[in-house]
C-alpha cells in the first residue's frame, strides 16, 4: 500500500529546493480532501507570485501561434512558470503533445511561422523574457514517463492552457503516479483515447522533416546532441532542457533529502 503521507514529505522537500511549500489546495488537488484533512499541519498557503500570473496569460494569449490543423491535443505551461518560482526575465516553457507521426513537420511548421511573429524562443535569443520556449513536443505515443520525484512535480504542476482534459489522459498514461505515488483516482479518469496514426506516406515526411531540421541544426552551429534526438524521436518526442538540469536537481535531492528515501 502506498505510504502517501510520505510521498507528500518527498514532495515538500523536494520544492523546498527551489524556495516553494506545497500548498493545501496542492494537497487537494493531488491526493484528494480527506487525505487533506489528516494532513493539513503539514501545508501551507499558497505563496503568490505575479509574474507566474503573468506569463500564463501571455502563453494563452500566444496559443493561436502554437495550433496548426488538427495536430495540437494538448498545450501545458512547465518549467519554473509552473513550479510557481518564475522570475521576470524567464521565458515560459511549455509541454506540447501532437498527434503520432507528425511532431518534427508541426516543429518545422511553426518555426517558419515563428520568423514573422517571433513569440517562440529561438537559440539566437539573448532577451528571452516572455519568450515562449518549446521545451518538449510530444506524439500521444510518447506521454508515458519513468517514474520519479523530478517527473512526478513536472506533471503535477503542468498548468494546462489548451485542451485541459487532455491532462487527464496523459496522468492515466503514467500508471505509476497512482501505483507509486498514491494520486487520488480522479485524476486518471478519462474518455480521452489515442488518435489513429497518420498514413505512411506522411509518416515519411515527418522522418524527412527530422532529418531537414537535424541537418539545419548542424550546420547553424546548434550543436545538437544528435543521439538523445534520434533516440527521443524514436520514442515519439522531442526533448530539448537540459537532461543536466534534472540530474542536478534530483542529485541534490537525494543528498539533502537522503533519510526519507
């Protein structure tokens, strides 16, 4: 049985790295109100942060320059917009999932668009306030993340800004949130299912289209990390934050935080 009195620990710790507690609507939210009630000396209020209010309105503002067709299931703020620490001059990250077999086409897509509006954070930024930064673009294919403390924040603070259903989905997906970490069941209920994958012959394009951009990446001098994109690509995302940034984060949790792991 899961112990989520102390997954609710894990959880405090863990945000007390970056300055945060983990408030009672948080606990609520996540485990439900009567885990609340026997719990509530633990929480604290909310603490309040204006440019968190802030930049989400500027990222729904920015949502028309994120659809393309039918393919955008699901928009979600990350990052430290979502951790609620954000700063004024951070860029907002965002989560993005795509129907399967076209991610690399709908990234190529909207970067082209990108050249005439300039919301989308580019490499050559070096003022990315506000920016929207495209973190993650994930296929439904590739929603399914391993299981631990990083991830388990990442998803319970995603801020969803288009289709928030679809949150729904993506937590029933990780079967390990409820198995590992105890989140009330509502949370995973959904009607939501996978959408049919794309013909062949687009399918082909998408490869095409990522072999396009790698190339690009190449020669402007990105360089990118080649085999965790082919390996990510394989997997049905694209990922682009630093893997280092995790490793670094969750290092320091486990030896400050090492008693109660």
């Amino acid at each position: 049985m899961i112990d989520s009195s102390k997954r609710l620990v894990e959880l405090m710790e863990f945000r007390s790295l970056m300055g945060l507690n983990v408030s009672s609507n948080d606990v609520k939210r996540i485990w439900g109100r009567r885990f609340f009630k026997n719990e509530s000396k633990k929480t604290e209020k909310e603490l309040a942060n204006t440019h968190v209010e802030n930049k989400i309105k500027i990222a729904k503002a920015g949502i028309s320059k994120l659809l393309l067709f039918d393919w955008v299931k699901f928009i979600g703020v990350s990052g430290s917009v979502a951790a609620g620490f954000a700063k004024e001059e951070d860029d907002i990250d965002l989560f993005i999932v795509v129907k399967n077999n076209c991610m690399w086409l709908y990234r190529g897509i909207i970067s082209l668009r990108n050249i005439f509006h300039r919301k989308i954070r580019t490499k050559k930024d070096f003022d990315v306030k506000d920016k929207l930064c495209i973190n993650l673009i994930s296929e439904e294919r590739g929603v399914e993340f391993s299981s631990d403390i990083f991830n388990f924040h990442e998803l319970m603070y995603l801020k969803p800004i288009y289709n928030e259903k679809y949150l729904s989905y993506i937590y029933w997906r990780n079967e390990w949130l409820r198995s590992d970490y105890g989140i009330k069941k509502e949370l995973t209920q959904t009607k939501i299912s996978s959408t049919k994958n794309v013909s062949i012959f687009f399918s082909l394009f998408n490869s095409l289209a990522f072999f396009l951009q790698l190339f690009f990446m190449i020669i402007s001098n990105h360089n990118p990390e080649v085999e965790r994109l082919k390996n990510n690509s394989r997997n049905g995302r694209i990922e682009f934050f630093s893997t280092k940034h995790k490793e670094k984060v969750v290092s320091n949790y486990l030896k400050r935080f090492k008693s109660i792991n």
